[in-house]
C-alpha cells in the first residue's frame, strides 16, 4: 500500500522499499540473456543511434558514444520503450513486449501514480498522466574477472543520477546497489542496499527538477562484487516524457522533452 508514510519516508530516505512483492522477472531475463549472448555483429543491428530519443536501444563496455553508461562502466544494457513500435526491436524481446511488458508497466504506472497523489506536489500528477512513458534499461554486469581495470572510484558502475521522474525495480535488486544518502551529521554517504524481494524505488533529475529540488535525485553505483566469476543482472524502469511533448516546467517556463534531456546530459 503506497499511503501518506510511504510518501514521508521516500522525502526522508531519498528512496523507497515498498511492502509490494517483487514481480516475477523470469520472462525478461531469459529474454535479455538470450541477447546479450548473441555474436556483437547482431547486437550492433540494434545500437542506440539506430534509434535516436532517449536511450532505447544496445550499448556495451568500451563504448565511447553512449548517452547513459561510461566507456569504462563494466556493464552492457538493452534499453527499449513505449517510445517506438515493437517490431523495432530485436525478435528476443517481442514475446515479452507483446504480453508480460503491459502488465509490468500497469502496475508500475499504479504504483508511480498512488505516491504521487501522496507527495501532492503542484502540477506534476497531472503532468505525469499527461506525458510520462515508461523505459526499461536491461542491464547485464559480465563475470568482474574478464576485465584488467574497474570503473571510476573502484566500481562497477560508476555513480550518477537517473534521467527519470522515478526508477523503479519491479523484480527487486540484487545486492551490490549503493545509495548516496545523508548521514546522521548531515554529510553525503554511501549506503549499501541488501538484495530485496520487493519493488524498489528511488527519484531521478526529473522529479528534483520539477519539485525544484525539494526531492532529490538519487546518486547511486553499483560496487564490485565479491565474486569475480558472478553474472549479475537487473531490471530498472524509469518514468520519462514521451518525445516532442511540450510543458511548462516549475522555475523553468516552457520546455520539450528533448530539451530536458540536453539538460540532464550537462550534468555529466
């Protein structure tokens, strides 16, 4: 149940682990295993300027022109959306995009939908019920032990902020995840999150830019594992504006959804 308490405790903690139980992510994950062990040649058919808005689309390890991971970031992703037509994506992820995608995105959608009727905050209901879409980033992190130097502070995803109004993990997070919070002195630290069998959640730029930064975005990175031989896998979907949509944006006036993303880029 998302109530007035949950809503408290995303403004105090900067995230939130509701009481809903993780969905069953078994569909996409064979899915998204079946791609990423394809030979490169095909997966490149699918490279993010082949698409063009957003992030949809496939981009790896040493690559130096992608728009959401560093070249030195240890993980290979799959992003695809509500942005474009099914067909224009590979045939490993059409069973699921035809089927178990719409169910995920309902309950997502529901969910995103009940906490912000609780944060109440001016405007942004109504315009998340008018422009927001929903994007999945499939998110492939290879065994630690094929790679001689690891990314920036010692990681294996390096930190950042979320370009979404709300990143949600509806199968649940393994561990690994690292949170940048504040202390009981009011510095920033870094809190290592447990894997969790239920919907995780956190904010992105585009809910501190609304609310002016009355909530922040979520910093976050993923450390290195303990086990160089493991796989690790996730699954986060992120609440975005859908292409060539136009909306006044608090403190900010009149903005399109490709103008907000020039301006979340020039954060990095």
């Amino acid at each position: 149940m998302i109530d007035q308490q949950c809503a408290d405790l995303l403004k105090s903690r900067g995230y939130l682990v509701t009481s809903f139980a993780a969905l069953d992510g078994s569909e996409l994950l064979e899915s998204f295993r079946t791609f990423i062990h394809q030979v490169r040649d095909y997966q490149l058919r699918f490279l993010q300027k082949r698409y063009g808005y957003a992030y949809d689309g496939f981009s790896y390890y040493g690559q130096t022109d992608s728009s959401h991971q560093a070249a030195d970031d240890l993980i290979s992703t799959f992003v695809f959306s509500e942005f474009y037509p099914v067909d224009r994506y590979p045939e490993e992820f059409q069973g699921f995009l035809k089927g178990g995608w719409h169910n995920v995105v309902e309950i997502v959608r529901s969910l995103e939908t009940d906490l912000l009727t609780q944060l109440d905050i001016p405007g942004l209901l109504d315009f998340y019920r008018q422009n927001a879409g929903h994007m999945v980033s499939n998110n492939y992190y290879p065994p630690q032990q094929q790679f001689t130097t690891t990314a920036a502070d010692n990681t294996r995803l390096s930190a950042h902020p979320d370009a979404s109004l709300f990143t949600v993990f509806p199968f649940g997070i393994d561990k690994e995840l690292e949170l940048q919070v504040v202390g009981e002195c009011g510095e920033s630290v870094w809190k290592s999150v447990d894997a969790v069998d239920s919907i995780l959640l956190y904010p992105g730029y585009l809910m501190e830019m609304w609310s002016q930064g009355a909530l922040k975005a979520m910093n976050h990175r993923v450390r290195l594992s303990a086990n160089s031989a493991a796989e690790r896998f996730t699954f986060s979907f992120f609440s975005l504006p859908f292409p060539q949509r136009e909306f006044e944006m608090p403190g900010r006036g009149l903005m399109t959804s490709e103008s907000y993303f020039s301006a979340y880029g020039a954060l990095f």
